[in-house]
C-alpha cells in the first residue's frame, strides 16, 4: 500500500489500522491455459440462478435507467411473508457483506473490539478494521466456534461478536442450545450477529437461524444471502433481520440505493422457486456425504460440513500436501479455495459442484493420493 502524501488528505483512522487489512481475496476463477475450468472455489450455486430469477431480470431491463426502489419493499414484503416476520425489521443490501459492514460502522469504531471466532469467514475483521476498531479471534475446538472461548474473549471494549453459522470455511455449526446459551451469556449491550449464509442448506435437525431470538432480543441481528442456494451472487443481494432500533439506524447509514432492481427482482422470483431451492439442497446433501464418504477413503480428513462445500485436510508432507493438492487440481482443470488466509494451511475448500464436477474432483485427488 501507497503511504499518503504527507501534505495530502488525513486518514480518520490510523494508518497503521488500514495497513492491517488483508484485501479479501474472493476464489480464483482462471487458470491460464484451460477454456473452462470448473471452478469450485467460491460456494457458488452450480446450477446457475433460477430459471425464474433469469426471466425475472430480462423483464425488467427497460428499467434500466431508473432507479430501484430504495427500501427493497417488495422484496422485503416477500422474504416477511416467507419466514412470517416483520418486513419493518428486513434490512436489504448489496450483499449480506454490506448488511455486515453496516452494523459494524454503525456500532463498533476506534477503541473497540469486534470478536469472531478463530477460523471465522474473513469479512469480519475486515468490517471491523475499516471502522477503526480491533479485531479479536476467540480460539475454536475441533474446528468448530467455541461458546466458551468467545465469551471467555469479551472485555468491556467488546461491541460486537460475530458467528457464522454453518461457518465458511470449516462447515461447522452451533446448535440451537448452543446459540441460545451465547446469546443469554453475552452482555446486553453487545450486539450478536448471526450470518446465516449457508443456512439453507443444513440438514441437522438441531439448528436454527436464530430468527426468534431477533424477536425476542434486542440485541440480536441475524443475516442471509441470495448468492449461494438462489444462486444470484454476481447481483449483490442479502440481507438482516435486525432489532427495530438497530433498522432505525441502519437505513439511516446504508447508501439509499444499495439494491438494483434487478437483484430486486431476481431475488424476489428466486425466493418464490422452492422446486428451484429444494433441488439444490437435495444435490448439495447427496454429493456433500459423497464427497465427504469418497475422500476419507483416500485417506484425506474431512470436516463434517453443513454448507455447500466441505474443508479437507491433506497430509503434511511436501508430495501430498494442500499446496501440492491444488496445483493437482489445478492441472486437472479444477479450482478450488486454498485456506491459509483463515490460519488452515493444511486444507483446502472445495465447494459442491455439478454431479460430474464432483467426480473429477474424487477421481483427481485418487489419483493424487496414490502417486
Ligand atoms: C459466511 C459468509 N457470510 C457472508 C458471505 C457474503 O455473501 P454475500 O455478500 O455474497 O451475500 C459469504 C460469502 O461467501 C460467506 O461465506
């Protein structure tokens, strides 16, 4: 990074806070040399969006030159009516990345600390860096967040404590007691976000969205996403179940036309498309045990996942290591995430794909394994 011309503009927060953001890096798309690569790398819907959503955005493209509407309202309405809450406490945004990044400017800053779990999805200490305040890791067990250690982890600089839950990249997740416990330990003046990115695509019976515990706290925010299972990541479209008065001030923050019309409407049709949704859960479920059955065999240790991807682990030494595993995969077409960014230099993420994606990906690292 470029240090500032001494006679030039003065950053608000200190430059030493900036130079500690680590610029997300999203999943590889190319590798030089192969036409299309299957690209396993970012927990996208390998079925593309819904047809749906897809003739939803090419009736609205008259509408190009409009505005959206600002508050998201039709979409707002549907997601009410879908879960049964309150469309006056949905906040939508480009992204549930931009619903995070706005309830941290909007309740941490300079002096304070946002907490988040040890291999926790790597927006969190970016939106809390970008604010001013410290991001702070609480160590996991087992790969999975632990309730203790957060709790363990607050000092009264704490604002707010994030979770994801399944979490990207370790597939792990909280149950119901355990979110609860989190909640009615933490102390009412911080803010718990719950992102629910891979929500939809759970299959244990004893987890929730923490959904009720918007309603019934005032201190609870929970967010979702329309890029992973509705399957529209390019359009920029999530969002936040908050507190009323957390919604108060958010929309007071939030640029006023954070939604195109077009993830507007996509979304709202995506939502609509159960058979669309349910097809992509039931394939992600099936090739996700598959995939996780086919690699132990081959000797690789998988993270039981609830998401869309599983997390392997790859033996330490150099022939059969992560680093060594991705090129494989690479030179075979297949990208996947490298994980060292969230301190798992030993893993890879590997999204779920299209049936045949998951094969090539089975059949690669057998081959790999048994060099
Ligand atoms: C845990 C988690 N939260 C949030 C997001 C952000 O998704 P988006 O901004 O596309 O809604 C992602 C994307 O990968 C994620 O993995």
């Amino acid at each position: 990074m470029s240090k500032p011309n001494k006679a030039g503009p003065r950053l608000r927060i200190a430059l030493s806070t900036l130079e500690k953001i680590e610029p997300y890096k999203p999943g590889v798309s190319r590798i030089e040399g192969v036409a299309n690569p299957m690209k396993l790398s970012s927990n996208e819907n390998p079925f593309g969006p819904s047809p749906k959503a897809i003739k939803a955005v090419e009736k609205s493209t008259l509408k190009m030159h409009r505005y959206p509407e600002g508050s998201s309202k039709v979409l707002r309405d549907a997601l009410a009516e879908k879960h049964g809450i309150d469309a006056e406490r949905i906040v939508c945004g480009a992204g549930s990345d931009n619903i995070l990044e706005l309830l941290c400017q909007a309740y941490a800053g300079v002096g304070d600390e946002v907490l988040y779990s040890e291999h926790g999805f790597l927006i969190y200490p970016i939106a809390a860096l970008r604010v001013g305040a410290t991001p702070v890791k609480a160590p996991e067990k087992n790969l999975t967040t632990d309730v203790s250690a957060l709790l363990k982890a607050v000092t009264d600089k704490t604002k707010i404590v994030f979770i994801a839950n399944p979490n990207n990249p370790t597939g792990s997740y909280l149950t119901r007691g355990e979110v609860k416990m989190l909640r009615d330990k933490l102390p009412p003046h911080i803010l718990l976000v719950i992102d629910c990115a891979y929500a939809e695509y759970v299959t244990e019976k004893d987890y929730t969205t923490g959904l009720e515990l918007v309603a019934e706290t005032e201190n609870t925010a929970v967010t979702f996403t329309f890029s992973k299972i509705y399957g529209l990541a390019s359009l920029r479209v999530g969002w936040g179940y908050l507190p009323t008065a957390v919604v108060d001030y958010v929309n007071r923050i939030r640029s006023p036309f954070n939604v195109s019309e077009q993830g507007q409407v996509a979304a709202v049709a995506a939502l609509k498309d159960n058979e669309f949704v349910k097809k992509s859960r039931e394939h992600n479920t099936k090739w996700r045990d598959w995939l996780t059955h086919e690699l132990s065999k081959l000797g690789i240790k998988v993270n039981p996942s609830q998401g869309n991807f599983i997390l392997a682990e790859f033996p330490s030494d150099k022939r059969r290591n992560a680093d060594s595993a991705n090129s494989f995969l690479q030179s075979r077409g297949i990208i996947v995430r490298a994980v060292k960014g969230y301190g798992l230099p030993d893993h890879l993420r590997i999204s779920i794909g299209l049936e045949e994606e998951v094969r090539a990906v089975q059949e690669a690292l057998e081959e790999f394994m048994k060099r």
